[in-house]
C-alpha cells in the first residue's frame, strides 16, 4: 500500500488533487481511499489531502501519519507548514515550483522533484496565473515520479472525474509526465 | 486624525475568516460599539468557526456558542439570568447568519420579538448557509447559484423579507445596514444599544467564498448593493416610522453588481432583466413607506 | 407543615423552595399544572423569579441553558413531544455542564395522541447526559427537585425529574412542606466558577477538536461517578432537616426475598402494596426500586438483589426492537457479576392502570417459570 | 482541523483533562494565529501617497492594520492578503507584492 | 459498474438507485455533500422526485412523514444536532409506522462544536422506534439504502443509516453500482393499504387511550421481529443480483476465536485488519460487527460469541452515567444466556482517530485482564 | 329555500367540542367548500381533541394528526407525496390553533410561505391554549387573564399581528375572518381553494370555555369583535393589495365586547381605556392601506 | 377519557391488537356518539314563529340542525344545548327547555 | 380505606369536590388520595373523579373500579351514565337533587340518598341556578351520611382549599349537613 499526503491551500484543490489520483489508480486497476484532512475549509488557508492506493481492497479506516510521499500544491507553503512531517526516509517530495529541487532545504532523507505545474495549466487555460488549476499536471508529474499509475489511466481518471475541460487537463497531465 | 468609527479594537486579529470576510468585519464594528459590558451568543454559522477552537477566543468580550435555532431564546435566556442576579446594564447580542436567522431560527426570533425582550439581534447576511458550504437559504436571492440550486435550478423566488417581517411585529427598532457603511451601521449599533426592547439589525455581509467574488470586492459588492437598490439602508421605529438611510440618486444597473460574483454568471440576459425589473418594483414599493 | 397538593404542585413549590431565578416553559398536559402554579407563585410574590413565555420547549430549554450560563438557577418542566422537542438541548445543557433542573411527566409519545402514563418519553433521553430521577410520590417530587439543585450544582449536570402522569400528576395526596428557611440552609445560592462574565470574558463552547472533545466527555463521565457519592451524602444532609432520606435505589424487604421486583415510580408503590399482600399468602417477595437511573446505581443494586433467587423487572416503557429498558440496563450491569435469572414484563404502556392483582399476576408467573423471559408484555390483547 | 491548535502558546497549556475546565470555556485569545501563512497577496503602504484617510483601517477585517503615530500600519503577522485595503484605498496607495516569489 | 465516490455521495446514488419520490432534507456538515448531490441528480433529471427545501431538520422529517404518509417514498439525510433536532418525528415516523429511510452521518454532539465521528447521536435515537443500521464502508451504505426500504416498506417501520462522518462521509473509495433494471426488479413501487387517500378517508393518528395504545406498541415490536428475518431474507435476494450479502451481524475469524472484538461502523474494518495481523502473531482473536441494532440480533450474536473465552466491545460512543451502549446492550442480551466474560472499551470519541495499533493494545489488554471491566476509555489523556 | 352558505356537510355530529364552540363551526363551514378532495393535516389543538378518539374521526375527510410545531410542513410533504403521485388536484389543508400558528409553529409557516408551497393554511384563534387548559399565546389580546397571565399579572403587550406577518411574505393570499360571517369565510376558502401557492385564512373562533362566556353568545362575540374594530376582517393579495371585508361604520365600544366575557372582567377603567385607544389607532393605520 | 369509546358501535367491533391497523387509523366516524348526554338545556323551535331564513342551521357548531323538507328541524341525538341557535334566531322563535326538569 | 367516585358534568366541579372530601378527610386526621378520570374534559359533557380515604398513608397508585360511594352532582347524569358501575353492595349513592330517593330506581343493592345541593348552593350565593357550585353542599351532605369526616374538618378544609366565599360554602357545607 502506498500513502500519499498533499498540501495546498483553500480554494486550490488538494483536496480534487488527491482524487484525481486515486480515480488515476483505479483506472489501473488499483483499489483506493482518498480523502482531505478532516475539519474547517478556510480560502487561503493551508489544507491537506491524502491518498491510499493498494491492490487489494483497502480496509484501514484510520488517517494517514507516514506518508511514503508528499505533493505540494502552492511552494510558499513551504516556509508555514512542515512538509516532511511523517514522511518516510526515502519518500519522495514533489513540489509544484519553477525552481530546481535542489533550492529546497528539506534535509536529505528524502528524494525531492519540483514541476512547474502552474506554467504547464496556465499553458492549457486551466485557471489564470494568480488560481492555476494545477491537479492533473501536478498528478501527471507524480505517476511518472513513482511509476504506481500508467499515463494512460491518468486520462482515463480525468476523463471519469473531471467535468469541465476534460482535454486541457489531459494534455496537461500528459506534458507534466512527459517533463519530469 | 479624524477617523469615523471609533478607534478601540475588541475583537482580536488570528480569527479564521476567510480572506476579505465581510462577516468578520461586521462583528469588528458590532463590538467597537457595544464595548466590554456584553454578552454575544452565537449560533452555528461562519462565526461559530472563525471565532476560533477552544481553548481560544477572539471577540474578547463572554460568548456563548449555541444550537443554530436558539440565538433569539439564548439571548433571552441570558438576558433573564443576568437581570435576576442584578447586572442590568449589560448588553446582550444575538449574532447569527442568514440561515441562523430567516430560517432555523425565525421562530426563537418571533417569540424573543413578540416578547419584546431586551436584546439585540443581529444578522449578518452572507446570503446562504456558507460555513457548510454554500447552500440556498430563504435569504439567498433569486436567480443565485449554491451547491443546493445548481445552475440548471437556480434558486427561484425573492428574498425573505426580514425586515418587513420584524416590523411586522411592531419591535421598536428594526434596521438594514451594510458593511460598505460603517459609520451609518455604527450609528445604528449606538442606537439599539440604547432603547429598551427588542431591536433586530440586518446586515448585508458579502462572502467571497459563497459569492464567488475576488476578497478585494467585499466592500464594492456591498457599495453596490445599496447603489443597485437590491440591498437599501433604511430602519423602521415602533414597525411604524420608516427613514431611508442611504438615498440612491440614480440607480446602477444590477449587471454592475453580478457581474463580480461567479453566483450569478449563469443568468441569460432576460433573466437579468426579470431581476431588474423586480428590484425597481420593490423600489417603488420602499419608497412610498418613508 | 403538612398539605394536600397534586403531583404537580409538589413540583412547582419544590422550583418555590429551591428559589430558582428563571423560569422558562410552555404548557403540555399533564405537565401544565406545574407552570401555571408557578405563574401564580410569581404573581403572588412568593418567588423572586424571571418567568419566561417561551414559545417552544426546545427554546424553554434553551432559555433555561442561556439564564444558567450567567450563573442563575433555571427551572422548566415539560412531559413527552416537549421533552422530545427539547432534546438537542438537553444534550446541550450536559455538555454545557449547566445544572438545570427540570420535570418530565412520564406521558406515552405520539402518535396517536396520548396524555397518558409511560416512561418512554423520558428514557429516550438517557443517552443525553443528564442525571434523571423517577419520583414516586408527591413528596418524592418536591423534595427531589430541592436536593438535586444541591447535587446537580455540585457536579455541574443538569437534573430530570420524572413522573407518573395522572397518577402523580393530577392526584391530590398529603405532602410535607420543609419551611423554606430550613431549605436555605440546606441549598446555598449557586454561584459557579466558569460563567459568562463581562470582568473575565471567555467563549463556551467553542470547536473542539478531537484533541479535546473525549477529555470533556471523560470529565463528564467523573461527574457522574461522583454523584453517586454525592446523592447519598446530600440525601443524608436532607434527611437531618426532615427526617426522609432518598437514595438512588428502595429496597422494601429485599433481604430475604426468594423474588425481587425491579420497578420505578408508581407502579413501585403499588408493587409495595403487592409485595405485603403477597408477603401474607406467604410468598418471600421484595421490591427494588429504582430512583435514579443515571448516574446508574450499579453497586446499589447489586448489594440489593444478591440474596435473591429470581428477579422481575417491571418497565413502563419498551425500547421497540429490543425489550424494557429498566430490565436491559439491570442485566447490562449485573452481567459479569451475578447470574440471578431475570424475567422481563411490559405494564402499563400509554396509560394502562397497573393494579396490586396484576404485580402478584407476575409474582405468580415468575415463581412458576423455569426459564427467564426477556419480556413478557403483560395484560396486551392480542 | 486545518489550523493547528496550538494548545502550547500563549500560556495555555493542556496536556490532558486535568488541565480543561469543565466545558470547553476558552482560556486564552486567538492571536497567537499568525495568520500570515494565509497569504498569497501582500499589501504595502506607500506612505508618500498616503493622505492618512484611514480607510484601509476602517475596512480591514482582521484587523491587521493599526494605527502608529496617527499613521496606518499593516501588521504582516496577521494581515491574510485579501487586498481590500489595497482596491479601496482612494489614493492607490496600496501595492500588491506576490508572496514567495 | 464500478466507480469511484465518497461515502456521502453512495448514500446520494442509493437513494436515487431507490427511486425516492420526495426528498426533505436541510444541510449539516458533514452530511452536506449527499444532499448537494442529489440536487445535482435531480436537476440533472437523473431522478424524477420532488426536492423540499426546509428550514429545519425537524422540518425535514416532518415533510418525509406527510410524503410517507400519501404512499409515497421519502428520504432525508443529516447529522448530530440536525438527528437531534428530528427527536420528537424519529418517534413520530415510526409509531406512525412509516418506512421512510434515512441517512446520518456519525458526528459527536455540542457542545463544543464537533465535526467528527462519533456515535452518540444516533445512538440516542435508539428508543424511537427506529431500525438502525451502522454501515462500514461506502458499498455497505449504497447497497444498505436500497435494502432498507425493501425491508421498511414491509413491515412498516422507518430505518435509520448510520456511518462515521470523515472517516466515510469524506472518503473517496471503489463502490459498485447495481444497475437501476436490476434494483427495480429488486424493490418493487411502494403501495401501503393504509394512507391519505380522498376515496378512502381516514384521520391517522388520533387521540389514542390507554384501550388501545399499548396494542400498536406491541404491533411494532411485532414488526421489529419479523424484521430480524425480513432482513436476512432481502439480504440473500438482493445477493442474487450484487453478489453483496449483508446480515444483521457480520464476524470475521469468529469460529475459533480465543477473543472476540464486537465493534461497529469503521472502526469493526480496521479491526479486521488487526484481527489479521494479530492472528499472524499467534493470537487467536476475531471481530463481531454489529451491523444492525434495531432489531437488536440477539440470536446472531450468541451464536458468534458462543466459542470464544472474553468478548472485547468497542464502543465510539457513551451514555454518560453508564458506559458504551455496544457493551450495555450486548451485556443486557447475553445475560441468562451466557457467562462469557465482556470488557468494554470506548475509542474514537470525538472523532479521534482509531488505529490498527489501538486494536492491538485493546486486544493486549484483554488478554491480560482476569477481571472484566465495565468501561476503559482507551486513549483518553487524563 | 335560499341559504347563503353550501347545504352540504361533510363534518359530522358527535365530535368532542365543547358546546358552543367557534373551532368547530369553522372546520364545518372549511370542509363545505373545500369537499371531499381535500386532505386535512392538524396539529395538537383542541382539535387534535374534537375530531374524536381513535378509531374515529368526525372531519370525514383524510386526515393526518401532527406534532404541535408541524402542521405547515406536514401539508408540504403530503403535497409533495400526491404531487409525486400525480393527485395534483387534492387540496392539502394545515388546519391549526393560534398557539400552533403564532408560537410553536411559526417557524414551519414562514418555510413553507418562503418555498410558496400550494397549500391552504388555516389558523382558528381562539387566543389561547385552550386545549391545555387556557394558557397565554402570543394571539391572546393585551389584558386579558389567562392560566398563565393570572390576573395580577395579566396578558401584557398586543396581539401578534400575524396577517401582517403573512403578508410581508408576499404569499399570493392573506385574509381574516370571523365565524359570525360564514358567507365572507366561505367565499375566502374559495378563492383559497382556486389560487396555487400558499394561503394563509385566519379565523377568530370563540372559545366559551377560554373566554369564560356563555355557549351562546359565540356568534354575538365574534360579530362585536368586528363591529369594535379589535378583530377586523379584510384580506391581502400577494402582500400588496388590501381589501376591506367588513365595513364598520360607527364602532362600538369595546366593553361592549368585554362585558360577555369572563377573561376581562378583572379590568379597571384605565386599563380598559387604554385598550380603546390602541384599538383606534391600530385601526387608523390600517385604514391607509386599503 | 372522559367521553367513553365504544368499539362496538357502528360496525367497529376490537378486542385486540389483530383486529386493529398498524398505526392508529380511523375505522369508523363519530356519529355513533349521540352528544345528547351533554345537554342542560334544550331547544325548540316553534315553526308557527320560524321564517326558514335557515340562520339556526347557518350556525350550529355540532351541526345538529337539519333542513328537512325545507325547513330546520333539530337533531337532538347531537344537541348538545349550547342554545346559540336561540340566541341568533331573528325571530326568537326557539325556546329554551331544561334538560331532565 | 374508602374509595368513593363524583359522578358530574364538565364545568361543574366534580374535581373539585372530590379534592373538598380529601381535604376535609385531611384535616381530619386521614391520608388521602383524590383525582380526576384520567382523560379530557369538555364543557357539558360527563366527567368523574374520585377520592381515597384512609387512616394509613395511602400506597395504591391504581384507579378506583369498586367505590364504596358514589356522588352524582347532576341528577340528569343518571339517564346517561352507569353511576352505579362497580359500586360495591350496600354502597351508599348520593344524588343533588329535589327529589325523593325513592324516585330514583337503581335496585335495591345500594343506600341512596338525595340532597337539594343546588338549592343550598343558591341560597348561599354560591353560582345561579343554571350555574351552581354544589361541591361543598354535597360534601357536607356526603360526610353527614357516611360518618367519615366530622363538620368541623369539613369547614377546615373549605378555609384550606377554596380561594374564595370561604364563609358561604361553610354556610352551604353547614346547612346540607344539618338538612340531611
Ligand atoms: C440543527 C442544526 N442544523 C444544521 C446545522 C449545520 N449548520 C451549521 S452552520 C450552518 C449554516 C449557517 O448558515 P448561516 O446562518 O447563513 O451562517 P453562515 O454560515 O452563512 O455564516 C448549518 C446549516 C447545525 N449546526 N444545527
Ligand atoms: C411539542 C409540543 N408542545 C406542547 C404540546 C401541548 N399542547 C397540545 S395542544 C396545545 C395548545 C394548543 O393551542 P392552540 O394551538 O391555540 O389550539 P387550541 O388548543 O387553542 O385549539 C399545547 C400547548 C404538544 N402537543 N406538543
Ligand atoms: S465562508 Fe464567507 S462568511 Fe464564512 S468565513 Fe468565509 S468569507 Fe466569511
Ligand atoms: S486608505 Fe490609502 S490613503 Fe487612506 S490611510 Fe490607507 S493607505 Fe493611506
Ligand atoms: S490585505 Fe486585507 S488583511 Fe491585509 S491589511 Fe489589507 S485589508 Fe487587511
Ligand atoms: S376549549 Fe374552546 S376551542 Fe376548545 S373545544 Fe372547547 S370551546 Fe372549542
Ligand atoms: S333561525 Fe329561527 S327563524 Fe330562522 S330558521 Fe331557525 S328557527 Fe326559523
Ligand atoms: S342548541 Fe346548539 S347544538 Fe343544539 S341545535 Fe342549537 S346550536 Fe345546535
Ligand atoms: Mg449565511
Ligand atoms: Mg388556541
């Protein structure tokens, strides 16, 4: 089983982040859980989201404390929030940024990545610079990372749980994968 | 330095507002004029949230959280307790949403009205239930989205009448207000705060989550009510004596007003004419009663 | 001084004596009397006391919550669809930790409409968190509404006194009055430590995440385990002023009883009756009632049954799709501890009398029975 | 709960019942929350344009701005970057910086 | 067909799979999202029923009684407060004998406001007069819904769905969707012989003495027994089309279990992946979920229980003043039946989180225990 | 053989009324114009009472009994429920007391008022609780003694004005009535029954019981509330368009209409001045919006 | 109860939960309960005085008041003597009688 | 003990009268009970009530279904209602009326009596004659019969128990005690 755990901020859709992925491992074939941080939605705020994904049907209904990896919606958050918390040595960190990993002093536990998944939405008209919609490129870019989904069950995902721009969220997710 | 509202703080910064939250705003004005000898009581709403977890606080002043349909009765109920045990000169505040208010609450309204007791009600009207996710309420007006009127059954039907309808029941002061004017809602905050019997305040609360509008607009959407005549300022004594608080010279269209809100985005230009045509109505309506 | 008064009346001049400050409350037969006679009261000087004409009993109980929050003595009384109504709050005022003390005449819910006795009104509430009482006489009524204001402000958790309607509620019979300077000493004004206090303003109530929320269940849980102690030690000061002690359980020639009946208000005094009558054809047979079933008094009920053979639980009452709630709360707590056989009967539903010759009916049929019944419902036609 | 209870700060320490009173009555105000994390957008006062009309004071709704020396002054640790004060400012003396970048 | 979607939003697709008529319902978190969907659904012209926007949740169960009470079929959904507030019309719809079919999410009462799991709410419902089923995963919910009002629309008595808020309410996970063909040949139109009908007036509901009311009281107690039945029939049928079987109890590794866990809702899932890594540690320990407890299942669970030495109940959920209701209850129904040891544990109140590791410590615990205990609140921070 | 109201009667004689009753009289004059298409639903009232025990009914139509705070929802679900059903034609009636409209079940109105649900809703004020023995409501008239308005502390503050209240819903139609004008009552129930949306009929019904008078002078009692002006008799289209019913030249004096009555007896001179004068005012202002 | 149910009356015979419905549903209407037992005072219309202007009839709350053959006729199987018939009757022409006297 | 049922019509205090006898009973020395019939009263229709009287506290909480005594405050009642229903042999039945106990033909098993309480209600100013309150005529009438309760327990418990016209209804009371 793998746990995925995502930070972004209110209004920016860790929370559809982490289902699009799950939707993304089903698709393939997997079982899922995805679910936000259980409280208070707050615009600008920071939030979390999590992801199970498991070849077996996933019984474990308790919350996620160790994560094998992190996505990071929004890079400010970097400096409010302890991404790492948890996270297993070795996990990886993906970071929605137009900087290198290595700019990231996140200690050396970890494996870093960073994909600029605000350009590549804004790119597909998925929201504007200042609200980017960045799920499905940032999603493209974390099944190339660990390899658990097949690109091709990413479009399929998005076509099945995205209701609007079924396209542009696909090439996104494609041209993410394809990046990284 | 002349400023137009007083200057002392009461409710405290690190609350959990959204962005731009025309509710908290409304509160920071509420206690600049009541001051330290009150009481709130609040209902479930926004505010029951953006006040904090325990064990914090941030309006600084006693606060009893209470069951979404009670606000009027805990109020009374507050009222009762203190004058028993002689502190008479305390003033006790309802503080609810729309919801809160129009709706679950309407009745404990009613009764605290009917009985005139000695409080202060006030609503702060985002305009739906927000704090469970923006879902229609009998203020919610018509032709918005909310995840309970999609867009394809928007909501249908005006907007309750509150304030008519508390004037209805005679209280001696009932009033509309808007974030947008802060000096003409502290006024009117001074005012309840010093008749005896039950006094109902209205006021208009935009909600950049609800309303789907940029946090920098709070205060333009709330202007724009009033410009609009979708939203007017006025206040009834005795439910008999009208006064308009804010005169609208020339009307601006409502297109001005939906058109920074993703709420109304959907509406087909007849539609927004049908909505024109009924807030000019009312209009007409308001202004023969002052 | 001695009187003649109904049920009712027992219950306002109990509120009287108690000197409660606010009293919010709307009309319910059989419960009516109790305001009416307190709006009199009132009018008549006789109490100091805000009366609040509420126009529901969720807001009575909300007005009750509110005035307590401030530190007052709040008072209500309702019976079935109003305790009902009130039900969210009374889970408010236990989690509020507020100490209101309130009546409940026992009347059957509806539909159809009945006005009539039966428990069940009140023990749908006993996952709500409040201590409640079952009274079983006039006297029982007013002087348990004195003494639980001294318990309930101790422990800081409301109080539900219920009883009988009709058969305490409208029945006149003699009750003793404790002059009220006497109940002054005994009941000191209620002035708790966390209040709504412009000098020391805090927020009640607040979100509470799960990082707290089962600590204030848990502090609440203590609260009633402490009762327990504190219902015997107040019934004993009591008992010094006037000479009647009250505990959480009765038993009536229990100690050497081959059966005992588990019974709560009236029927406890009509099974007391029975159990002298059955006590003279020579049957060993004793009465266990039940006064308080929260706090539950385990301990107390396990001293009384040990010696016995055979146990009957009477209930009023019917959890429908399990069986009598006084008989499965009894055996959920004698479980692990004793293996007394307990029979299960259904009396009195909506109303229906309960005479000496249907309490010796049951002796008779429990005697004879080789195996416990979970419920038998007693007298229904079928 | 997205926002961290942080039962450590500001005096109020709870490490179990014995430390709760016994409702949940607040023990302390919410201002140990630096909101700063919220923000995207950050306002800056160009006190040469500002004519000290105290509006962007009047308006915030935190309030994150005070009033120093009979001038407005945005308080970064809890101001959460909605820029009302920014788009309300008659003088538009307020200017919007990106936060992290 | 196989899809992806929150535990809300199966509640959301197994009553539109149901062909509700008349849907009343009024927003709580974290119920919400089934309502928001099912508004979608129907504006979506997915669903051919009528939407009441009420004011209030007592509203909402109200307007589900009078759509009931015409022949129609009627759902609603909610939460904590929004379940407390329905108090008195929870009675109402069952001793009216009407099988609407609800949904609430578990959430913890106020105050403080809490939006976690927690399952004191329904809980408290457990006297009206209501079948209550708690359901442990998003199928589990879906398929439950459609089985209810097979079950309901029988023998006429509402039914109440519980699950945890967040832990189910939130969570997004796999379900299987019948195709609606195959629910319609499951569960036929509603058409009750007794209703509102201008051909054949009747008033419902009337005043009803103490001649008569505690007939229908054991009528309905009728009806929860054969309920018992009706449940595990419609169960194997409805596994004829899904494959899906549900019971009253569900145990996992019972057989041969040295102890049984009894635990319900999500916790009982997480407990049968403990089970299975204590069984991979030599430990002989299996887990009883009770997925019905009105009708209490008193037969199934002596059977389950029959073999094991200790019995563990894990309880989200207190009546203060007792212990867990899990414990209470299945102490009250093995009593005269059984001597099997039971330790009462209580976990996740509040919405605190329950652990694989907590299981393991619950089981430790037991295992080393020699006296039962009536309650530990495992967890709780002192 | 003219009659000024329909022959036919669909209530029947045996019902548990006291003598006298004016809730009776108005269900039997309601059932004559709404028929046998209709379905009733009544809250606890006195006529939860008068309809008769289990397992009969006097109205003779479909009758649903409700909880006290429901009877305008309970008419919502059950048009729901035939709506669904394709029964579009069945009148649905919420049938209820003063206490039940004005108190507890105000709440459920201004809801189903709010939606405009297409159901009748019918109070019959009898200014009290009468069913639980004569306890103050907000309907029960400013001096008068009730159970819990003792005559030391008799009933202060007026009348809710609940029409009013209605009418600031905008629901299409509004009205007061009396049950000494049947033929006004019949031709409202009528219009009633023939406009969709929500109707909102209330009927002053003499309680002999509750007012302490004489069984036989109901009809004199409800005629002298309208001839003093304390009860007037008009109707309100869609909350705009008011329309005077009954006339009334020269008014009588209200002692008039006390002096039947035992609920005022206990009124000193001043009292029953100052009740005069309200009544003159009250009827000032209403004269305007005809 | 005051006014005694008699389940045998009009056809509605129960002797037990088997003959009865699942809820409390009506099998029957009130009429078998002849109200006569309430009555104190009795009216009697003297048709020499009566105008058929039908005003008695208008206003009987039971009704217990009949057109029969065009004319009112009191059915005193449900008078319960409340005399307001008499009391609006434009002609005085009903009489009052004590009951039993 | 003695158990004893009113037989009266709604609005005419058939309670009242029975809590009268238990208070006079009371202050008497007796412990007593009385109640109503459980039910809902109506104006003009049949009403009953009852009272215990007893030198020990009295237990019972059941009804009352074998009175020793029946009062029956309005002689039309007889017509209408069985006042004699379980009426133990040789119970004593008191009826308000002017006439001759033999007019009233209710078999021979039973003691009956009549007393002229309206009349003496009048006399007393006490209610008109369409209207008269008999309780404490009857009471006075009842206690005289049966020898339970002296007079003067009588007039002690009319000081309790009525609010007002103490004087009259002791007079009343007095006079039906002395006329019987
Ligand atoms: C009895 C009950 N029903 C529902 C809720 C859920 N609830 C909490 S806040 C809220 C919405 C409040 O809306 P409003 O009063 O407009 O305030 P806002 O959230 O918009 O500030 C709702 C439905 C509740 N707490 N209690
Ligand atoms: C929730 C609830 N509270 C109280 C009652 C008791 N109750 C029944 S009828 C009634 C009075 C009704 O008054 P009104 O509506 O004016 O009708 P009336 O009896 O005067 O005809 C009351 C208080 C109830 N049945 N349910
Ligand atoms: S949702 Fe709207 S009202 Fe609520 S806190 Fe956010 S902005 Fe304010
Ligand atoms: S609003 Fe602009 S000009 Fe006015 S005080 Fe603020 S910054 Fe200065
Ligand atoms: S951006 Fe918003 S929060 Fe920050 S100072 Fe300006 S108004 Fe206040
Ligand atoms: S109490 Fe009044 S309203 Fe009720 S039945 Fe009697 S007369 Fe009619
Ligand atoms: S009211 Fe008089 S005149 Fe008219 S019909 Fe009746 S009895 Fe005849
Ligand atoms: S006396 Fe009353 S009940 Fe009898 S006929 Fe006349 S109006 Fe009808
Ligand atoms: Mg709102
Ligand atoms: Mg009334």
């Amino acid at each position: 089983m793998i746990e995925i755990r995502m930070h972004g901020r209110g209004g920016q859709g860790a929370v559809k982040a982490s289902f699009v992925l799950a939707e993304a491992a089903f698709q393939g074939g997997k079982y899922v859980q995805a679910f936000p941080r259980f409280g208070v939605e707050r615009r600008g705020a920071p939030v979390e989201a999590f992801t199970r994904i498991d070849d077996k049907p996933v019984q474990i209904r308790s919350q996620i404390y160790y994560p094998d990896a992190v996505i990071v919606l929004d890079q400010t958050l970097i400096e409010v929030v302890d991404v790492t918390k948890g996270l297993k040595k070795g996990g990886c960190i993906l970071i929605n940024s137009d900087k290198k990993p290595k700019k990231y002093d996140l200690g050396n536990e970890y494996n870093i990545y960073t994909i600029d998944a605000t350009k590549i939405a804004v790119e597909n008209n998925l929201g504007s610079r200042a609200a980017p919609i960045v799920n499905t490129a940032i999603v493209g870019a974390f099944v190339k990372i660990t390899g658990i989904v097949k690109l091709d069950d990413v479009k399929k995902g998005i076509e099945n749980s995205i209701p609007r721009n079924k396209e542009e969220n696909k090439k996104a997710a494609t041209q993410a994968f394809n990046s990284i | 330095m002349k400023l137009t509202i007083p200057e002392r703080e009461i409710m405290q910064p690190g609350h959990l507002a959204c962005q731009g939250c025309g509710a908290s705003m409304a509160m920071r004005y509420a206690l600049k004029i009541f001051g330290r000898d009150s009481v709130l009581t609040i209902p479930a709403c926004c505010w029951a949230v953006i006040d904090g977890p325990f064990p914090y606080t941030a309006v600084n002043v006693p606060l009893f959280h209470t069951a979404f349909e009670t606000a009027a009765v805990m109020a009374s109920g507050i009222k009762a307790g203190l004058d028993v045990q002689g502190e008479k000169s305390t003033n006790v505040i309802a503080w609810a949403g729309d919801g809160g208010t129009f709706d679950i609450g309407i009745q404990a309204i009613s009764g605290a009205a009917e009985r005139n007791d000695d409080i202060t009600y006030i609503v702060y009207d985002n305009e739906a239930y927000m704090n469970t996710g923006i879902q229609r309420s009998s203020a919610t007006p018509h032709g918005a989205w909310t995840t309970t009127t999609p867009i394809k059954h928007y909501k249908i039907g005006a907007k309750k009448n509150m304030v008519e309808i508390m004037s209805a029941h005679r209280i001696p002061y009932a009033a509309t207000a808007s974030v947008a004017y802060p000096e003409d809602l502290c006024k009117k905050l001074e005012k309840a705060k010093n008749i005896r019997g039950f006094k109902f305040i209205h006021i208009l609360a935009p909600c950049p989550t609800g309303w789907k509008s940029d946090p920098k607009y709070t205060v333009k959407l709330a202007k724009l009510a009033v410009q609009t005549n979708i939203f007017p300022i006025y206040e009834i004594e005795n439910g008999l004596k009208y006064t308009q608080n804010k005169k609208v010279k020339q009307r601006k269209p409502i297109t001005e007003y939906f058109k920074y809100q993703g709420r109304f985005k959907h509406l087909k230009k007849e539609e927004v004419e049908f909505i024109q045509k009924s807030i000019d109505r009312e209009n007409e309506i308001l202004l023969k009663k002052f | 001084m001695k009187k003649t008064m109904i049920g009712n009346h027992a219950a306002s001049w109990g509120a009287q004596l108690s000197r409660v400050q606010v009293i919010a409350a709307y009309p319910i037969t059989p419960q009516t009397l109790i305001v009416e006679k307190l709006s009199e009261i009132v009018a008549d000087g006789e109490l100091d006391a805000k009366f609040i004409k509420v126009e529901s009993e969720h807001s009575a109980m909300s007005a009750c919550i509110g005035a307590s929050a401030t530190g007052a003595r709040a008072y209500t009384a309702t019976s079935a669809q109003g305790l009902a109504l009130m039900h969210e709050m009374l889970h408010w005022a236990a989690l509020a930790r507020l100490p209101i003390v309130m009546t409940n005449v026992n009347r059957a819910m509806a539909p159809g409409w009945s006005i009539w006795a039966d428990q069940n009104d009140s023990l749908s509430q006993r996952d709500t968190g409040m201590m409640h009482i079952f009274a079983s006489s006039s006297q029982d009524i007013l002087d348990s509404t004195i003494i639980s204001y001294k318990v309930s402000e101790q422990v800081l958790l409301p109080t539900l006194i219920s009883f009988d309607a009709f058969f305490l509620s409208h029945t006149m019979e003699v009750v003793d009055m404790p002059p009220i300077t006497d109940v002054d000493k005994f009941l000191p004004p209620y002035n708790p430590e966390y209040k709504l206090d412009v000098n020391n303003p805090r927020s009640f109530g607040a979100l509470t995440s799960e990082e707290h929320y089962y600590e204030f269940r848990y502090k609440m849980q203590n609260a009633m385990d402490d009762a327990v102690g504190l219902i015997k030690k107040e019934g004993r000061e009591f008992e010094k002023l006037t000479g009647r002690y009250y505990d959480l359980v009765h038993s009536y020639k229990c100690e050497d009883a081959d059966l005992i009946f588990v019974t709560s208000g009236t029927i406890a005094e009509t099974t007391n009756v029975a159990v002298d009558e059955l006590r003279k054809d020579g049957k060993k047979v004793g009465n266990l009632k039940i006064r308080v079933i929260r706090p539950y008094p385990k301990q107390d009920i396990l001293k009384a049954v040990k010696n016995c053979s055979k146990i009957a639980v009477i209930d009023r009452n019917i959890s429908c799709g399990y069986h009598g709630i006084f008989a499965q709360e009894l055996k959920g707590a004698l479980y692990n501890e004793s293996d007394i056989p307990v029979w299960g009967y259904l009396a009195g539903i909506g109303g229906r009398d309960v005479k000496v010759d249907d309490i010796k009916e049951i002796a008779d049929e429990t005697f004879k029975s080789k195996k416990p019944v979970d419920m038998i419902m007693k007298g229904v036609k079928i | 709960m997205l926002i961290k209870f942080r039962t450590d700060k500001k005096g109020v320490k709870i490490s179990g019942a014995k430390d709760m009173p016994p409702m949940p009555a607040s023990l302390g105000l919410m201002n140990w929350n630096k909101t700063s994390s919220w923000r995207n957008l950050k306002p800056i006062i160009d006190y040469e344009k500002c004519i000290d009309c105290f509006i962007c004071w009047k308006f915030c709704p935190e309030p994150a701005i005070k009033i120093v020396d009979e001038r407005p002054v945005i308080d970064y640790d809890f101001c959460k970057g909605c820029m009302l004060c920014a788009e309300e400012c008659p003088k538009d003396a307020i200017a919007t910086e990106v936060e992290g970048k």
